[in-house]
C-alpha cells in the first residue's frame, strides 16, 4: 500500500462503497410462497398466523426477520415449537412455518422428595392437567419449590423441570412433565459470628435476629437452628434497623460467608461495618410562636399530659426517636386544635436531618408553619348497623363544640377498639359549613361479637368436665328478637363433669343508670364432689351476686360492691350409713366426725367490697405491670352464717433476662374470723391450699389443720407465694420453673400451724405451657412439684398437677 497511487486508493474507495449493498441484493431473494404446516393438531388458523409475522409474498426474505416472526408467534402463548425454512424457488424462496401447538398437559410426575409431602409440594405447582403444557410455567414451578425446600432449611437441594424433558405425544397434542428433586440434609447453625463487631457483643447481636438461630436442645420442637432464606432476610433488614438505632447510621451489611464445618454443621460469618455513633448536634426549630423552644426540649404539659422531644443535643441519634419526635410535634399541636393537613388542618411541620461525618453530629430541623385553630362541629359515626350510636358515643373523650383535640380522638379511637365490636375503626377530620370547624367523622366495621362455644377438659382437681358456653359481648336486653346492639355483656356457661356440675349465667350492663358505673347480676348452681381420705361428701351452692363497679379517678384503679345471697347444702355422697353423728363405715373406712357435723342447709346473706389496681400491659401474658385486689366480705342476718372475711391478692410481672421471658410474683393472704356469737366459720368458706393453683407438689386441698383421721378441714388464716419464671420454646409453647410456699393455719390472725406441723409447706418444679389455636388459645398446663418443706402427713414425692381444656367456635 505505500506504493499506491492516490487513483488507487480512490478506487477501492468506491468499491469498498458498493459492495456490501451489491451482496445484499444478491443475498434477499424475494418470498414466493409462504406455507404453513402443522405437527399435532392445529391450536390456530392460518390467518391467524399470518396476521402475526412480517414476512410477505414478494418481499425479500432475512433470516433475521424469520427470527422475529418466531419470537412473536411464541409470545403468543399457543406455540411448543416453531421451525422456519426457505427453499430455493423459481423467482425466489419458499418459506414454509412449521408449527406445533402446545400439547395438553397429562401428567405431573414428582420424583425424588422424601423430605416433604407430596401434598406440600403440589400447593406450589401452577401447571395444570388438562391445560396447555407450558415449560416457562414449570420452571417456575421448580423454582417456587426449591424456595419452599430452602426456607424449610434445606439450602442446597436442587430442583428441576428439565433434567427429565417433557414426553410429547406430537400426533395426539399431549404431553407429560416431571420435576425433579435432589433433596439435601438440613445443615444445621453452629455458631453465628459478627466479624468486626465492636458496638455490642456478639451475644447482644445474636438476640436480635428473630429467624436466624443457633442450633439448641429444643430446636427439634422450634424449628430453629437452620438457614431459613425469607426468615435470614428479614433478620438483615432487622439487624440495620438494630444499628441504626444506636446511632450508627452507616451501618452496612458487608458480607455473609457460610462456613461449612461437615455436611451438616455450619458457622454463620456475618461481615459488618459498623461505622462511627451519630449524636445530635444542632435542634433547630423555627415558626413556632403557640410553643416556646424550651418546651420542645425541657418538655411541657399539652392538656395535662407531659410532652417532649427525645432528640435534643448531645442525645445519640435513633431514627425511631426521630419520627416520635415529629409526631410528638404534631401532637402537641394537635392537642391544641391546630390540625396537620394530613388532617385537613393548615398546621405543616417539616422535618429534616442532615449528618456531618466529619464530627458524627445529626443536626436537626424542624420548620413549622402554624396554622388556624380547629374546633369540632359535628360527630359523625358511619358503619354501625347493629351497635346504636350511644355505645360509641360514651366512649368518646371530645364532643362538639370543643376544641379538635387529635390526642383526645386517638384515645377515644383506642377505646373504641378496647370494646372488641369493631374489626376496624377510623377517625377522620372532615371540612364543615362553619369556618375554623371540622367534622370528626368516625367509621366502624363491625365484627361478630358472639359466639356458641363446646368443649371438654380434664384437671387433677376437678377430673373429666364437659362444657358448653354462649356469650354475646354486645347485647341487648330490650331488643328482641336479635338482642344486640346495648353494648352489654350475657354469658351463659354450663359445665358438668365426674366431680362437678355447674351452671352459671352472668349479665353486665357497662353504663347503669347513663353513667360510667358497671352492674352486674351471677346467677348459679354449683355442686362440687370430694373425695376425701376416709369421706366423700358434696357441697351445692345455689344463688346469685349483685355488684356495682366504677373508676376510682384512674383507669387503673376500681372499686366494687356486692351482694350475695345464695343456699349452700353439706351432704354426704350416695353409698355411706351414718348411724351416729360421728361414727359411720363405709366398708373399713370412717366418715370424720368434723365433716358430719358440717351437714345441713345454710342460707347466706354477703356483703362484700374490693379494691382493684391494674396495670398489666397484657391480659393473657403480661410482662410489665401488677393487679392487685383488697377485698371484705361479711356474712350476717338474715343469713345462717355470721363471719367477715379479708384477703389481699397481688401479682407483679416483669420481662425476664432474654426476649419473651416472664418473671411472676404472686402473693396472696387471707382471714376468716366468725363474729356476732358465732362459734366457727362453716367448712365451706374456710381456705385451703394444696392443687393446680396453690401449692403444686400436693394434693388438692389437702394442705392444713386436719382432724384426728387426717381429713383436711380447712383454716382461717392463711398465706401463700409463688414465683415463676416462664420461657418460651416456640410461640404457643412456653417452660417454667417454679417456688410456691405457704401454709393454712386453724385459729383467725394467728400463724401457729398447731402441734406437729411445719410453719410452711413449699415445693420447687418446673412446667409446660401450651396455648392451644382453638377456642380463642386455650391453655393446657402440666406441672410436676416436688414438696421441700412439709408436713409430716404430706408425701415427700413429687405430684403431677394436670390441667387441660379446648373449646370450639361455631
């Protein structure tokens, strides 16, 4: 080329120019003839295939329009396979399209899982017999159960839909399919690390994954101690939120190694950078003029309730605490009337955040532009067919023509919900005719409130019970013939069992007399059997209580009185000859001359009064809070029976050393004394410990002053204590272990156990918890206790103490 002349160069030039369009013409020849042909039956028509490609009669031919025409018939959806061809013809080609349906699928073959059921696996596979075979669908398929195979701790098994292509009949149009898996061992956490961890211990950070566990004792009941993929994730996501509020804001999850000890055993390595701690540096608010600085920072009362901003200078930064403060903000405007826009109010409160890495300050600022005052116009309830509008009404904390006050309308929202009538509740602000008012309008969605309940259950005290139960948590008792609506609670509970029979029917009306004052009306039957060492004998007690209950200032503290009458009958059981007041036999057994003197009627009159503090946080497991009870009664004319009884009552809870563990204290202790000439307080009303509920490592009601044949009678006074700490396995399982102490002692406000008996009788145990999914979670309790200090009646081996109920819905 260095010897080329410039016309030379000219000439190739041009030439380089011509060629490709020359060999282009020369490489296009035009379509003759377009054919189709079909393998199998035909799923289309002719035109229909047409109408879908680019190709056409006399125009020229590519391949890569072929191609197009290919991936646009299959995009379709009623293609398996397409074929196209181009014979040379005389003016051009023949291009003919060779096309197969998709079969009909005939069968799912699944092969190779042991670990799971084929039941299981199925509820994942979306391809259907009879429907067209569709091999993207059985991918998927594949897919969706080597996930469920994963998130059971299975990570490396291995599932597929192509190992074992489709078997296609092409004559018939059918086809069948097969997934297969290779199902691997769980392998199992021994260990998990945070490498470069130094803002909390590893320990610390173990705690904070919910999913993600090491293998332990009971980890073949929890299901933990295996890599679950959805469970890990969201212990990632949980693990920065974790970081983040402790104030390190650049946290970030580096790497995940997995360090495979054998092919079983694993050690989780979680790589992370913690980065430095954030501290808030500057707290700028502006526009505020209703509010001083001060009261942000230092704190204030907003209609008597204490409000401030967590987040002041110095304080580490937590995004959480961040978005209370902005809502503390909101709120105490909102208490005042001055509403948000997401509350059709003209208050706007801005917040921002801006770190400074450099110092690892946060500073913050809160622009806020106060707008008008709001007062409340109307009330407006929507979504309450059943529930009459005063029921929701008197559970309000603002009324009309009040200020629009947004923390007294989450409050009455909260009580709203509290009266368990509502499957949601909604509390909206709402533009009126009169400038500066709002509408609160409220929408309910109503729920079931009643329900028809059966059921059986077994306990070491009261042996084999049969229940059924009707309650209806909003009735009505002026409103026949569907009796709901008042906001009242009816309860009719029937259980009859080996020992016991016992009937009850309990009313409540919530709002007596237009004002927050509870009534409430028991009537009963009750007959309970005992078989005592050397007599059996029965108690019926027939009657009914009337009470009234208020709040005492505070949501927390109650007080209650009542009133009783009721007929209680002694007698013994079927099968014993009592010749003599105190002697009787029953084969080589006698009957205690001390529970024969007790037989008879007594007609009772009760007058009784009780204190009640509740803080609990939970009514079903609390961790936080107390319950606390004081309660009198006193016997008198026109009854029987002349005693006064006092017993206080008090159970504190709290969080244990671990996530979900519960620590209980209980104490109890209690008097009976009779008085106007009475002699002695009635077998009956005298207490007893020793059971399920007491002291669990003796028999039922056995622990006391006993008679010369070793009966237990009872005593007046007595004290007992318990402390249990409780430890869940999984959700509805927990384990405890257990102290109870205590004692019965025979004489009122004395603690003399009597000769040849101990000061208190104790036992130490431990438990199992299970709430069963049925009947509103059901309890099922066993207990083994083994007695410590004791009487010298009293077994030194330990006792089972059972009890187990479940309840169905319809």
């Amino acid at each position: 080329m260095k010897n080329s002349s410039p016309l030379a160069l000219l000439i190739w030039l041009c030439l380089a120019a011509w060629l490709p369009p020359a060999l282009a013409q020369v490489a296009a020849p035009l379509v003759h003839k377009i054919s189709i042909r079909y393998v199998g039956p035909p799923p289309v028509s002719d035109d229909f295939i047409r109408a879908n490609i680019r190709t056409k009669v006399g125009e020229p031919f590519s391949r890569a329009g072929a191609d197009q025409d290919t991936e646009a018939l299959y995009l379709t959806g009623y293609f398996f396979k397409i074929q196209v061809t181009a014979d040379d013809a005389a003016g051009g080609v023949d291009v003919t399209y060779i096309v197969q349906g998709k079969p009909i699928l005939t069968d799912i073959k699944i092969v190779g899982n042991k670990k799971m059921s084929l039941k299981k696996i199925k509820k994942k596979i979306t391809s259907k017999v009879g429907q067209p075979l569709d091999e993207r669908k059985l991918f998927d398929d594949a897919q969706a159960i080597k996930e469920m195979y994963e998130k059971a701790g299975y990570q490396k098994t291995t599932v597929s839909s192509t190992e074992q292509p489709p078997v296609v009949d092409e004559a018939a149009g059918r086809g069948a399919a097969a997934i297969v898996i290779h199902e691997a061992p769980k392998i199992k956490i021994k260990d998990i690390v945070f490498v470069n961890a130094t803002a909390a211990t590893h320990k610390q950070l173990r705690k904070v994954l919910k999913n993600t566990r090491r293998r332990w004792m009971f980890s073949w009941l929890t299901g933990s101690g295996v890599l679950k993929a959805d469970g890990f994730e969201e212990d990632k996501d949980t693990l920065m939120e974790y970081y983040q509020n402790k104030g390190y804001i650049d946290y970030a999850l580096q790497d995940v190694k997995f360090d495979y000890i054998n092919p079983k055993w694993m050690v989780l390595r979680m790589v992370v950078s913690e980065g430095r701690q954030y501290k808030v540096g500057t707290v700028d608010i502006k526009g505020n003029k209703l509010f001083t600085t001060n009261d942000f920072i230092k704190g204030t009362k907003v209609n008597k309730i204490p409000m401030r901003l967590k987040l002041v200078p110095g304080a580490i930064f937590k995004p959480s605490e961040f978005n209370d403060d902005t809502q503390t903000l909101r709120d105490m405007y909102g208490a005042k009337g001055y509403l948000d826009q997401e509350n059709h109010g003209t208050t706007i409160i801005n917040a921002s955040h801006e770190a400074n890495p450099s110092t690892g300050t946060m500073d913050l600022s809160y622009d806020i532009q106060e707008g008008e005052k709001c007062y409340i116009e109307k009330i407006i309830i929507k979504g309450n067919v059943k529930t009459k509008d005063r029921v929701l009404r008197r559970e309000l904390a603002v009324f009309p023509g009040e200020v629009y006050d947004m923390v007294r309308v989450k409050l009455s929202k909260q009580k709203l919900e509290g009266l368990d009538y509502f499957g949601k509740v909604d509390t909206q602000a709402q533009d009126s005719d009169v400038p500066n008012h709002k509408d609160l309008v409220i929408g309910v969605e109503e729920k079931s409130t009643g329900n028809f309940t059966i059921g059986a259950g077994f306990s070491s005290s009261e042996s084999i019970v049969g229940m059924v139960e009707i309650r209806q948590g909003n009735f009505d008792l002026f409103n026949p013939p569907t009796f709901t609506g008042a906001g009242q609670k009816l309860q009719l509970r029937i259980s009859i069992g080996t020992l016991l029979q016992d009937y009850d029917l309990n009313f409540i009306e919530p709002f007596f007399l237009g004002k927050r004052l509870k009534f409430g009306v028991d009537l009963f039957h009750r007959q309970v059997y005992y078989n005592a060492l050397h007599s059996d004998y029965n108690e019926t007690f027939d009657g009914g209580t009337v009470s009234l209950t208020k709040e005492l200032g505070s949501q927390f503290l109650k007080g209650t009185v009542s009133y009783t009458l009721q007929n209680v009958h002694l007698g013994i059981s079927d099968g014993y000859v009592l010749p003599s007041p105190t002697t009787a036999t029953n084969g080589s057994s006698l009957v205690s001359p001390n529970i024969t003197d007790e037989r008879g009627s007594y007609f009772e009159s009760k007058v009784g009064v009780a204190l009640e503090y509740d803080t609990r946080n939970n009514g079903r497991l609390p961790n936080a809070g107390q319950n606390t009870t004081l309660s009198a009664q006193v016997a008198a004319p026109p009854g029987d029976t002349d005693f006064y009884k006092l017993e206080l009552r008090t159970g504190w809870f709290f969080k244990g050393f671990a996530t979900n563990h519960v620590l209980e204290i209980d104490g109890r202790a209690g008097v009976v004394s009779p008085w106007n000439g009475a002699s002695r307080v009635p077998i009956f009303e005298r207490w007893f410990l020793g059971g399920m509920s007491t002291l669990r490592g003796y028999r039922y009601e056995t622990v006391g002053p006993l008679d010369s044949l070793g009966e237990a009678l009872g005593g007046d006074t007595y004290w007992f204590a318990t402390a249990e700490y409780s430890i869940p396995i999984i959700s509805i399982i927990r384990y405890a272990i257990f102290y109870d102490i205590g004692d019965v002692y025979p004489s009122s406000f004395s603690f003399n156990p009597g000769p040849g008996r101990q000061i208190f009788n104790d036992d130490v145990g431990l438990g199992l918890r299970i709430v069963l999914p049925i009947g509103g979670g059901t309890p099922l309790r066993l207990d083994y206790g083994v007695p410590i200090v004791h009487d010298p009646n009293a077994s030194k081996y330990g006792r089972f103490q059972f009890s187990v109920g479940y309840t169905r819905d319809f």
